[in-house]
C-alpha cells in the first residue's frame, strides 16, 4: 500500500492515534515490535497556533519512529490551515485530519466526529488543508453520527474529491463511542466502491492477530489500524506480523519477557514526565494488559499495582507478583 510516495508495503499495520496513549515513547516500543506507521496523539489546532507549550510538545517526532502521522483536530477552517502549516514544519510524513473523536469535549463543540454533523464544513476543512500542505493529508472518521444517519459510503468519495491521500475508519458512530462491535461492513463497502482509488484503512477491534488477518481477506482493505488492543500490549504488533507472513500463531514468551516490556513502558514514562506523573500516565497500560488476565486471587496486588507512585514499589509489586505464582 501507498500513500502518496510513502510504501508502506503489503499487509500494513498502523498504530491508531490516541491521546494519552501515543507518546513518543509507546510510539517507538511499537515501532520496534513491527508497526509499520505510527500516529501521535491528537492535536488541537487552536491549542496550536496560540503556542500552548504541552500542544506544541506533541509535535516532537524522530526519524527512528518513520513513518511517523501528526494529526490535528478542529472546528475551524483558518485555525486548521494555520495548524496544518505549523505542524508541517515538525516534519511529519503525513498530517492527518481527526474527523472520529467522539468524546464530549471535543465531538461536542462541533470537532472530531462532531463534523459528521456538518459534512459541508468538514470537506471545506479537508479541501484547505490539502491545499495548504505539500505532505499528504489523509482523514480519519466514523461510519457516521448514528445508526440512523451511517454516512460513510457516500463521505469516502466526498472526501477523496477534497484531496484527501487516504481515508481511515472506524467502524462505529459517534452515539456508539467505543461500545458494542465495530462494524466492518460499510467499510468494505467503501473499499469496494469502484470510484474509490486512495487507500482505505480499517479500524476498530482489531486484539488478535487472527482477526487482523480475517479483516484484511474479508473487507480488501488496504491497511489495518490497531488501537485500544495495543494499549499494554505493544508486542501485538509482533504477533499479527507473524501470522501475516506465516499463518501461524506466534508461540507465546515468558511471563518474565512481557514484563520486562512493562517495565520498559514504566522507565520510558518516568523518563519523559517525572515519578509520579509518569507511573499515572502508564496506569492504563497496567491495566489493560492481557498479562495478568487469568492470575488467581490478584485482586489485591491489581489495586497496590493502580495505586503507588513509586518506580520502587510498583517494580517490587511485580517481583512479588513473580513469586507468588511462580513465574
């Protein structure tokens, strides 16, 4: 697959944006376990052009996680096209238009997913920013507000007139957030569509490489974008490229491998933030992860584990958690 000149080959496996989740640390671990192109967090376009430090932070990409997609979000089209300029200085491969987020505070106020409610405005926004740039801009958005109003078959070929270098969707509405099951569907209807030619990406639970796998055959998609599964779970990365190439399900590691990788995860975040803010900011990866999924009695040490702020202590909860179980 390529996006524009950027060939990302066959089978591709893109890591989703995600705020508070795609930090360039986590970014690298899953660069480093065969995500073939990754996403920052989201960024606010008028956070942007007014130089909020932390925003502005989010602009800070290495050449060692290339492929590498900034994307932006917003309601106006001045404040994106400006955005878009400044964010093509922090030289992305791609910048990348959020037109999915669903939560209140920003699908609320008319941006992300809130635009599907306003198609005229966010092609106006699609086609400016195309025209601002010299990268690729591609867009990412939902199936459609809701169930009554699924709209995505006849946006795809909208929004590919505005310019549009690919088009990734996650098979949900808004109104559905992330609840019940994604559906693929119209998805592959949109693949399917003869008048479309640019890439078309699918998103939205993807936790196994087999389902990876009975995605790409099923929809034709072009890529597959991994998010929510990812989250304590880099190494998901390594296994759907494994069974991609092999057809067979890469043999599980040591319970003492994945958590050297959490304990990564741990060190990069204390590193990039500070003790206590890092251990928070890692908490979801915690616990998210499938690793301790299946422990008998954990309860208590899963609660000491979501609640210190020490790299010493939550490093001896694992120890302990090694030796209880045997591991």
């Amino acid at each position: 697959m390529k996006i524009r000149d950027i060939d990302l080959g066959k089978y591709p496996i893109l890591l989703a944006p995600m705020e508070d989740v795609t930090d360039p640390a986590f970014r690298l671990m899953c660069k480093r376990f065969g995500a073939d192109m990754v996403y920052t967090e989201f960024v606010s376009s008028d956070a942007l052009i007014r130089a909020v430090n932390k925003t502005a932070q989010k602009l800070h990409i290495s050449d060692e996680e290339r492929p590498v997609v900034i994307q932006i979000y917003g309601k106006d089209t001045d404040a994106m096209v400006e955005a878009a300029r400044i964010v093509e200085e922090a030289q992305p491969d791609i910048l990348d238009i959020n037109f999915g987020c669903p939560v209140k505070r920003v699908a609320g106020k008319g941006a992300g997913a809130g635009m599907l409610q306003n198609v005229p405005k966010m092609l106006e926004i699609t086609r400016a920013v195309v025209d601002a740039v010299k990268i690729p801009v591609t867009v990412k958005t939902r199936l459609g507000w809701d169930s009554n109003q699924k709209i995505i078959v006849d946006l795809a070929e909208k929004i590919q007139d505005c310019g549009a270098a690919a088009l990734a969707i996650h098979g949900r509405t808004r109104a559905q957030m992330y609840t019940g099951e994604a559906d693929w569907t119209l998805i592959g209807e949109v693949k399917n569509n003869p008048r479309m030619h640019i890439p078309i990406i699918g998103n939205g639970d993807i936790t196994s490489a087999e389902k990876a796998k009975e995605h790409f055959d099923r929809y034709g998609v072009d890529a597959i974008m991994v998010g929510r599964g990812s989250i304590g779970r880099p190494w998901i990365f390594r296994e759907i490229k494994h069974y991609l190439e092999t057809g067979e399900t890469l043999p599980a590691e040591s319970f003492a491998w994945y958590l050297d990788i959490l304990r990564q995860q741990v060190t990069d975040s204390v590193a990039r933030l500070d003790e206590r803010r890092g251990i928070i900011h890692i908490r979801r990866h915690l616990a998210a992860t499938p690793l301790f999924k299946g422990i008998p009695n954990f309860r208590e040490n899963r609660i000491a584990m979501l609640r210190t702020e020490s790299v010493q202590d939550l490093f001896q909860i694992f120890e302990r958690i090694v030796e209880e179980h045997g591991y």
